[in-house]
C-alpha cells in the first residue's frame, strides 16, 4: 500500500480546491438566480443592470463570509486529515499477520502473498492478509485480528439472487459480466484503464489550473483571515452588547441597578455616619480595604447608649446599615456585625461592576 500521509502542502491544495469549488457553485447559482424576473414587486421594478448589480452584491456577501469559515476551519481541518492519513499508515505499518495459518486443502502452512489495507465507512479500518498454499495455490484472506475474510456475493439488481462475475481482459481493458441464473439478467461493464489515466490527468490540470486561477479570488491570505477572525470577535462583542442592552430594556432589576447610588469610601463614610450618630452610635472608623473584585472595607464604631444590651446594639447597627445602604452600591456582609464592650465592627463589600449590582437587586428583590 502506498504511504497514505501526504507533505503538508498536498493537503492545504485540497482544502483550497474544495474552497475553491464551492464559491464556484455559488456565483453560478446567483448568476442563475439573477436571469430570472423576481416576483417581489420592489424587486421587479429593478432594470436588467440594477438587479445584476444587487444579486452579485448579495453574492460578494454570502462568499466574503463563506471564505471568512473557510480559513477560520482550515488548520484544524487540515490537521485531522492527516491524523486520519497518519493512523492508516501507523496501522498499516504495525499491522502483524495471523500465525499458522492452514491450507484448509491439505494443511499445509499458508504463505502471505498481499497485504491490503481493508476501510469501509461502517466498519472500523483493518489490514487484510491474503494467504496462498504453497503445495496447492489454495487462497484464503484473514485479517490482522485473525478473523476469517469472506467475501459477500454479488446481488442481482432485479431479484436480490446472488450472480455470477466474470471477467476478460482486452489490453488496456477488462471486460465485467454479470449473469443471473434465477431472472436472466445480464450486464456487462468495461474499465478502461487507458481513459482513466486520461480522465485522472485532465482532473489533475483543471485542479492545478482552478488553484493558479482562483486561490488568490477565493482562499483567504493569512493576513485577510486574521482580519476576518477579528471581525468575529467584533460582532461578538457587538452581539454581547445588543443581547445586554435588550436586556436592560426588559429586566426591571437593571433598571433598579442603574438607580443605585455609587458611593465612593468617602461618601459612604459621610452617610453612614450622619446615620449612626442619630441613634448614638459613634466614632466610625474604616481600616485598611481589601481590594479585589470587590472592596471589601472592615469597620468598627461604638454604642455610646450604655443601657442598650449587646444583642439589641447588634441588632440595631444591622438595622440602620441596611436602611441607609439599600438604594448604594454597599452592604453589610453576610457574617454581619459582632460586639465587645461597646465596640462593633464588620465589614461592608462595595460593588461596581453592572452584573454584581443586578445580582444584589436579585437577591434582595426575589
């Protein structure tokens, strides 16, 4: 068997034939499509020129994104295929022949005379082994797992009986009858060999000609592709933006988070504590934040009303923070507040990005 994996440019040509080939196809069909009256009544007003001018508009369209996939897919295609060609060969290569195989005849160890590689598409690949007996030319083929070949007869087309093949060589032809004992069908099929050399070269210079002709039309350069690429992630971007703007319309939770008062540390120190002194809680104090994705700033104030019991000045603190913080970007976190001897302290967690702020009107409103 010929070694299946090919250099690399072999498939980077085939890969851009196959490209090539299908923007063919789709001027041909909008070329088509642009002889013939629309029935769209706007449409149909258009001169011979303008909707010559409009359908190859629309086809330019559908090819520059056509050809955008295109190369976007080619490196990962490219690659596979010779995965594909390198796992035929590899199994190939290592492939090794069942032992003591026996002349079904006389019993006479069997010699390998071929070695085939064996694929159909519903059936995994295997290498097949074609054994001959030395003392009576006796022929049998067993695959690479040991399993037995066994050829499955030809059906009729006409009544699914199994027919007789033959054939006859004529030079550079061989000639394929088929004969049907049960309905009398008969067929005969010639291959000529001297035309599909021919038919293989003509196919081989209209794909060499195709490729000089249209590669630069059709397959895009590495710098074209890379401005393509870059135009995905725009749309992509752009598409984010349209999905969050919808959104916003729709969700009345964005709306509340776009009403939010986005305190910096001073404007929350300033409120908290005009707050806290009106119910006698004093000398607010921030310690150094912890800056992340969120800042998270630990306090600590004082409970200047000594008849209050420690339950009540937690609970009170807890109160007031969260009336005064509701409409901000702040709040109290989730461990709350704790005191020791007329100390409190806690920690409060601001938010600015959009999505955290709609997060907390969620979780808050539900």
């Amino acid at each position: 068997m010929l070694q299946q994996l090919k250099e690399e440019n072999y498939y980077s040509d085939l890969y851009d034939l196959l490209t090539i080939e299908e923007c063919l196809r789709i001027i041909e069909s909008w070329r088509k499509a642009s002889l013939k009256k629309p029935g769209d009544e706007m449409v149909g007003k258009l001169s011979d020129e303008e909707r010559l001018k409009t359908f190859s508009f629309l086809s330019n369209f559908k090819l520059y994104w056509i050809k955008g996939d295109r190369y976007r897919r080619k490196a990962a295609i490219i690659q596979e295929w010779m995965d594909r060609d390198r796992k035929r060969d590899d199994l190939f290569q290592n492939a090794q022949e069942p032992g003591n195989i026996r002349c079904p005849n006389c019993s006479t160890r069997m010699c390998v005379i071929l070695k085939e590689s064996y694929e159909f598409s519903e059936e995994a690949a295997r290498v097949l082994f074609f054994f001959e007996c030395p003392a009576c030319n006796k022929r049998k083929g067993y695959f690479n797992n040991g399993d037995e070949f066994k050829s499955k007869p030809e059906l009729c087309p006409k009544c699914k009986k199994a027919i007789q093949v033959s054939h006859t060589e004529w030079g550079e032809a061989m000639v394929w009858s088929r004969k049907c004992s049960a309905c009398g069908f008969v067929e005969k099929e010639t291959d000529d060999f001297s035309k599909m050399r021919t038919d293989r070269i003509d196919r081989e210079n209209r794909e060499k000609e195709l490729l000089k002709k249209h590669r630069a039309d059709f397959c895009l350069s590495a710098a074209e592709g890379q401005e393509y690429l870059q135009s995905l992630v725009q749309l992509e971007t752009l598409r984010k933006l349209a999905e969050k703007i919808e959104l916003r319309q729709k969700d009345p939770d964005y709306k509340k988070a776009e009403n939010l008062k986005k305190w910096n540390v001073v404007e929350l120190e300033k409120t908290l504590s005009s707050e806290l002194e009106k119910e006698q809680y004093l000398k607010l104090s921030f310690d150094k934040p912890e800056i992340g994705k969120y800042v998270i700033v630990p306090f600590t104030t004082q409970d200047a009303d000594t008849s209050r019991k420690e339950k009540d000045s937690e609970y009170g603190l807890r109160k007031i923070f969260k009336k005064a913080l509701q409409d901000s970007n702040w709040r109290l976190m989730s461990e709350g507040v704790s005191y020791r001897l007329g100390y409190l302290s806690g920690r409060l967690k601001g938010y600015e990005q959009e999505e955290d702020l709609v997060e907390i009107i969620k979780q808050e409103y539900d």
